[in-house]
C-alpha cells in the first residue's frame, strides 16, 4: 500500500510503485479530471501539481512521490487558480475542453511564479501543452486577463 | 457571468418522450420534427401545414423553471450544444440562467439529421443548420403554451400576455409567472400546429454573446468524457491489433500477459486480441507481453511510398469524369499560356485529444448501454446490436461530452463500438467493458485522410484570361463500400474525392474534371472539411500561380471569376479589405500575404494569411479571415471555431503526415506527428458577414482555406512556389 495525498486528502493505493500517477489517479482514486493524452510527456493534458510545480502525470511513478502533495484540475485553489479560471470562462477558452485541466494546471504553474508573463514567457511555459482544437489564441489571452486581474 | 450547466446525466425517459406534449414528473415535454424531404421548404419558412406533431421532444421545463434542452448531436468541442440551446430559449423567451441541456438518446426517428436522412448523427457541419427551424419551433410551441396556459390561469387574452426572460405577464393585471409556474398547467395546452416565429429584429439571444454552456465543467474537472466513465466492476481492456491493415491473428501465446498482476482475462476477437485488466496500466502492461503471431496474407503491405507511385502511374490514364465544359483539352492547346501542376497530400490522423474509446454493460434484462462519444448514433446503434446478436431496441446509448474527434468518431463501421461489442459478446458481458485505445492505437489505427494526387493543366490567352483546365485526382473513396455509398457515390464517382474542385465556383469557359478511386487496404476517412482539405489546396494555390501568369492581382483576378459567387465575392472582398491588401504595397523582405477563398458545406470563407518565410523556415504572424455562415447564431463560437481550424490545421501545413513502410505506419504519437504547438500559433482575426440567410456550419469550413493561403503567402514572401502538403521547406531560401 503506497499513501498518496491529493487535494489534501491521504489515500491508500493498492498499486504497482511503477504505476504512472496518471492511472493511479483515473483508475484507483477516481479522479477523472486529469487526462491521458499520449502517455509520453508530449501533451500535458495529464498535468498536475507535486508541492505546487507543475509535472506531468504520465511520467511520474507513484512509488517515486512519497509525501509530496498532489494537486489536481478538481482541488486547485487560490487566489491564482481562481482568476485563471475565472479568465478562462469569460473568455471561453474551452472548444472540446478535454486538454484544458492540462493548460488551467500549467497556466497556473506559470502565474505562481511569474504574475505578469510575456508573450515569450507564456510560449515557454504552455509550449508542453497540446491542444488539436486550437485554441491557443484564447489561452494567451486568458492567462493575460488573468494576470491583470492578479495585479 | 451566467451560471449554465450540464443536467444531470443523460438517461431520458422514453416514456416521458411520447406524445406530442405529455406531463413527466411535473415536466412539460414539447417537440416536432420535420419530414427530411420537406426540410428544404421547411428550411424556407415557418409553414408546419401538413407535418403532424411528432413525439419528438426538444424541451423539458421542469417546475424549479428549469429549461432543459435535448441535444440530438454529439458535441466534440465545435460549440453546437450553446447553439443549439440558444435557438431554442429564443424562441421559447427563456432566462438563459435557467437553460440545461442533455445529450439525446438514439432514435433515428426522434432525433435523426435531416442532412442524413433517416440517420442521427454529426457531421458535414451540419448540426445548426438542420436543427434550425426545428428548434425554433420547439422553442416557440412551448411558449406558446405557457401563454395559453397562463390565459386560461388569468381568464385574459392570450394576446395581451407577453414573454421575457422567463417570465409570463399581463401587464394590465399586474399578474406574472416563473415557467416552472405554468409548466405543468402548460403541457395541458393544445400544441400549436403552426406556432409564429420571431422576426429576426426580436432576436434576444440569436446573434448575440452567449456564453458556452460547457466552459464551467471543462474548467474544473467535472465534465465526463466517456474515458471518463466509471461503471462499477468495469474491465479496461486493451487490443494488440495487427501492425499491418488486414492482417490477422495467426496465433496468439498469451501466458505472460495473464500473469501480470491485474489482468483478468485475454480474449482473441476479430479484430485482435484483447486483454483485460482492473485498471488501464495493468491492461497496457498485459499486452506488452502478449505474444501474438500475425497473417499478413490478406494485409496491405506496402509502403506509402510505392502506394504514392501507383498513384502518379495512375493519374497517366483519363479517370471517370466528376464534371466537364466544352473541349477543355482543345482550348488550352490554342493558349499563349500553359501552367500545370502536381499536388500530393499524405495521409492525415486525426488525433483527437481523447483518444478513441467506449464503454458497454449488459443490464440483468438483457438490454446493453453504451457510453461513448457517439457520432453516428444510428449506426452505432445498430452495430453494437449486431455484434451483440440482439435487436437494435436492447441498445440503448449515452452520449458523452467527445474530448474532439475531426471526423474521426463517425465511422460508417463503427468500428470501436463494433470492438468493445465484441469483447463484451467474448466474455459473455460479466463485467461492463471499456474498451481504450492507447495514443498509439489511436494514431497507427488507421480511417486516415486519404493519399491525395492532383494534377492540373490550364491555358491563358494572351490578356490572362483562363482558356481551359484540366484536373485529374486520385484518392481512396471513402464512401465505397460504406452505409453512405447509395447516398454520395454516383456512378463510381464519390462527391467527397472531388467537392471543391468539380463543383467550383469560377467561371472557366471550358474545363474537364476527372477522378480515379485508389485501390489500396488502408482505411481511410473524412477528416474535417473532407475533400476540401485538399482540392482547396490545388483550386486556391493554381488560380494564384494562374493570376501571376497573368499579372494580375490575385484578389482581383479571383473576383473577376466569382462573379456567379456574389457570397464567396464578398467575403473575400472583406477579408482582403480587413488584411490591408493593397496590390500597390511592396512586399517587406521575406514576408508575404496571400490568400485564399473557398466555399464549403455552404459557408464561405477567406483568409489572408501573412508569412514570414526564409531559410527553411515559415512563421505565420498573422491570418485574418472572413466568414459568411448565414445568420451567425453565437458569433463568438463562429470565431472560436475559424481561429481553432487554424491551429488545428496548421500542423498539417507544416509537418504532419502519416507514412507506412512495408504496411506498418511510422507515426504513433505526437513525437512524431507532432500538433501544432502555442509558440506557432499566429493571431486570428475573424470577420463575420452579416446576413439574414438560414445558417449553416462551421466546424468544418474554417479549414480548407489555411493551407492555400500560406502556400500562397510563401510565394509572394519567396518567389517559390510550394504545393504538396506538408509543405516541404527545405529548399526554402529567403528573396
């Protein structure tokens, strides 16, 4: 049994320590809202948070997380999370929707620690976070508007 | 903003559905349909005379005035849900705080795609445009009923009773009502058989900023996706298919997939050989250890390349003619000018963000359901039910939110569902299914945008005027063999190899347009915008290679050919006025403008796109487009959906192809074939025609002009002249 706190609460994972966080948090913990994309980092549609810092799901082993504290698209919170979801909404950033826990958990990343992003500074962060829809255009202006609104 | 959500999950009544307006918990339940063949006159006018209300059920007002409104289409990210519901509340004056909505069950009679006939399904951008009439006389049946309701509650006239926002009121009397007020008293009421529609001028919500009714769910992890689904003591099970389209399995050694801690079972099925596991890692682990043997007797085995080859050998010999005028060969032969040109287009993924998957669960009666992100409910239905050797009425699906799809989902097989039925059918359905199809699965799986050839050949007389065209295409038929073939292939020729290039829009005195159906064993599929996605690219960047033969401005020697395509004109007209197009310019050193315009499923667009282009490397600043869709139901989504087929077909400009060699596909993930990424993405301006005329689509239409647009822009940056796609840059220098 490997403990696994998420969204402030500890759980008790009956898995392989090799098992992707990804599919511990899918398939065991039921926490849907993080998504599989390609499973090998080329997406980010399973990003999540270890103590804050972005990194993606498919790539982390669950028996490699010991207390870190995982956030994920359904427990982020904050004055940050807020306003980028608030940004994201006014907006309708969505189209398909399925990439954005992805983008909202590294859209955050970035604003935690750089409240007033340039184009560049987005291009870097968000560059790991594909979305077929397309809906790039909207994504930068919701992280802009969200800063404005954290300013 | 407006809080919307989705209802709870989708699992409608039947019962609550028949009749033309019944009671159902408190509910009033109102709905018709239209007769497919009178869709076009319907599609004319609000005349119902001859159509007898249908138990067809579009909205549900539920006492709390909640509005639900039934979405017969899957939603995979164009919007059509907001759209949808918001023709309906406008009609209907309903509060948008209060608007639901939920996803249809399968019924071909209640709820099929007047587009298809008797088929429910999405596709061909279509939802808005057959939805049109129909939801806004749903919409306007139950409001006429709460106001008779609210008549006959008051004992005043009906036409003293006026409707806003959710609220019922006789001025003179001072009385009002919620609709959760009236509803059930409402459903009581005689359904109107020809309830009077808006003026377009009444519009509250049509045409205005409304916002998604998804955005709150897809921002904060609640929306379910049918990978999403959960269904207690579900399998995951994961398929070893065979490398190569149409092998086999030969023999199957499957001992150490078994001993994977979580694998339950291992089943061969036609289509592979599945493994099922308590959870999707463990079924992924299962079938790296599978040992299977494959018969390739019957399977494609060659590679893209010599498939490419047959193609172009081909493309030597005169194909069926799709359309012709006059003696086109003989008008170019008398030219001052002849131009030809090759244009090859690879296989396309569609690779939707959620990969493919479904889920189905025998109830103890017998019965199946099926989560998944249907697109072709009919068809699915009926196919699952096949495979499960049951009648169609034992199926019952539940359409989830569809994390994309491009064409992908409706499959005239249905081939996932068809695999998860028969997983279920091979273990006797003890445990509910949910079939996944890993990225690579997905991507190598084939149903690919077919290999295209183009070959054209036109004369110019000696003041640029075209004299004849020629255009000869090959590609695999995506219809032959298919549901759809009756429907679309006329005389072996199928209307979505050529659509956009025997049917165009400019005036040549002669042309001949001819096309081969490939023959080859990969699967192949529409993939948005279809055809478009390539005779665009041969129409748009050979009409701009004509116009610099001839010296001419190429918007202005387009709209000398358009003159029978005042539409398309005008949106072109505001694309290149908006762009700043100006002829006179000099272009600045290594960045160019060029543009395209196309017509397609009904809608026109224009796009100018400006490129900066040198050294083997191409970056779009910026494309501003222009779109005329009819009456634009949520200009927001409008232009959501043309900056969205931006991204999403930029990739395909730039790199994306799907190879095979020796039969098996080389790109399995989005290393590989990689999308386009935020650093690339260019700023998207969109400009909406204004218009009166009855809407149609745009999920697709945004796409077919990208590529010509850039190509064209790289010409005017460069002086070179790239056609096939993805374009190849390499020998790409600066002017």
């Amino acid at each position: 049994m490997l403990k696994l706190t998420v969204n402030g609460v500890s759980h008790e994972v009956d898995a392989d320590p090799e098992m992707p966080l990804l599919w511990a948090l899918r398939d065991h913990l039921n926490q849907t809202g993080t998504k599989y994309g390609c499973g090998i980092a080329q997406c980010g549609a399973c990003t999540v948070h270890l103590d804050g810092q972005p990194v993606r799901a498919c790539q982390t082993r669950i028996g490699d997380i010991g207390t870190a504290k995982i956030t994920t698209i359904e427990g982020v919170s904050g004055k940050v999370a807020e306003a980028v979801r608030t940004a994201w909404r006014g907006l309708d950033v969505v189209q398909c929707g399925y990439c954005q826990s992805g983008q909202i958990m590294s859209a955050i990343g970035l604003l935690s620690e750089n409240p007033k992003p340039t184009d560049a500074d987005i291009d870097g962060a968000m560059d790991g976070n594909v979305c077929r829809c397309g809906t790039y255009q909207r994504i930068r202006a919701a992280i802009h508007e969200a800063a404005r609104t954290l300013a | 903003m407006l809080k919307v959500r989705q209802a709870t999950p989708p699992v409608p009544s039947r019962r609550a559905f028949l009749g033309g307006a019944t009671v159902a918990a408190g509910a009033l339940v109102i709905g018709f349909t239209l007769d497919p063949a009178k869709f076009a006159q319907a599609a004319a006018g609000p005349d119902l005379s001859g159509l007898p209300p249908m138990p067809n059920a579009f909205v549900r007002i539920a006492a709390d005035d909640t509005v639900t409104v039934v979405i017969k289409h899957l939603d995979m990210g164009q919007g059509n849900t907001t759209g949808l519901a918001t023709i309906l509340a406008d009609e209907l004056d309903a509060d948008w705080a209060t608007i639901r909505t939920t996803f249809a069950p399968a019924d071909a009679t209640l709820y099929n795609n007047f587009a298809f006939g008797p088929v429910q399904g999405t596709g061909g951008s279509t939802a808005i445009a057959n939805s049109w009439v129909q939801l806004r006389k749903a919409g306007a049946a139950a409001r006429a009923m709460l106001v008779a309701a609210a008549a006959e509650r008051w004992k005043v006239p009906a036409s003293e009773i006026t409707v806003e926002s959710g609220t019922v009121r006789h001025a003179a009397s001072s009385r009002q009502a919620r609709f959760g007020e009236l509803a059930e008293a409402a459903a009581a009421q005689p359904v109107p058989k020809e309830p009077r529609l808006k003026e377009a001028s009444a519009f509250t919500l049509i045409g205005k900023k409304v916002p998604r009714v998804d955005s709150a769910a897809k921002t904060d992890g609640t929306a379910i996706y049918s990978l999403d689904i959960r269904r207690p003591g579900q399998l995951t099970a994961v398929v070893a298919h065979s490398p190569r389209f149409g092998g086999t399995v030969k023999s199957v050694d499957d001992k150490a997939a078994r001993a994977v801690a979580g694998v339950v079972d291992v089943v061969t099925i036609p289509t592979g050989v599945a493994v099922l596991a308590k959870d999707t890692w463990s079924a992924m682990k299962g079938r790296d250890a599978l040992k299977v043997t494959w018969d390739d007797s019957a399977a494609e085995t060659r590679s893209s390349d010599a498939i490419l080859a047959d193609h172009r050998k081909r493309l030597e010999t005169p194909g069926l003619v799709a359309s012709k005028k006059g003696d086109a060969a003989n008008a170019i032969a008398g030219s001052a000018k002849v131009l030809e040109a090759e244009f090859t287009f690879p296989y396309l993924a569609h690779a939707a963000m959620e990969p493919l998957n479904a889920t189905i669960e025998k109830a103890s009666d017998g019965t199946y359901d099926v989560f998944a992100g249907c697109q072709l409910q009919t068809i699915e239905q009926a196919v699952v039910a096949a495979n499960l050797g049951v009648t169609t009425d034992k199926v019952r699906l539940h359409t989830q939110w569809a994390g994309g799809s491009f064409g992908r989902r409706a499959t005239p097989s249905a081939d996932y569902f068809a695999e998860t039925a028969s997983i279920v059918r091979a273990t006797g359905g003890k445990a509910p299914i949910h079939l996944v199809w890993t990225r690579e699965d997905d991507m190598a799986g084939g149903f690919y945008r077919p290999m295209v050839v183009h070959r054209l050949r036109a004369g110019l007389d000696a003041k640029g005027g075209i004299t004849g065209w020629e255009h000869r295409t090959i590609g695999k038929s995506i219809m032959i063999g298919t549901a759809f073939e009756t429907m679309i292939v006329k005389e072996g020729i199928d209307a979505t190899t050529v659509e956009g290039a025997s049917d165009t829009p400019y005036a040549l005195p002669a042309y001949r347009f001819e096309v081969h159906n490939a023959r080859e064993g990969v699967p192949v599929l529409w993939w948005r915008s279809v055809g478009h996605t390539h005779t665009a690219q041969a129409m748009e960047v050979f009409i701009d290679e004509l116009a610099h033969a001839a010296g001419a401005d190429p918007v202005a020697y387009r709209l000398g050919l358009l003159g029978g395509a005042p539409r398309l004109s005008a949106t072109l007209k505001l694309a290149a006025e908006k762009a700043g197009w100006d002829p006179k310019k000099a272009a600045d050193k290594n960045r160019g403008l060029g543009v395209a315009a196309h017509e397609s499923f009904g809608s026109y667009v224009a796009m100018v796109a400006d490129v900066t282009a040198e050294d083997a490397k191409v970056k779009v600043n910026r494309i501003v487009a222009a779109v005329d869709v009819g009456v634009a139901v949520n200009p927001d989504v409008i232009r959501a959906q043309v900056e969205g087929a931006v991204g999403f077909a930029l990739s395909s400009v730039l790199r994306n192809k799907i190879t095979l060699k020796d039969g098996v596909v080389q790109e399995k993930n989005f290393d590989a074939y990689e999308p386009t990424r935020m650093s690339e993405m260019p700023v998207v301006e969109v400009h909406i025609v204004p218009s009166t005329a009855a809407p149609t689509g745009i999920g697709e239409p945004g796409v077919p002009v990208i590529a010509p647009a850039i190509s064209n822009a790289i010409f005017a940056a460069t002086g070179q002249r790239l056609r096939s796609l993805p374009l190849d840059l390499s020998g790409l220098k600066g002017a």
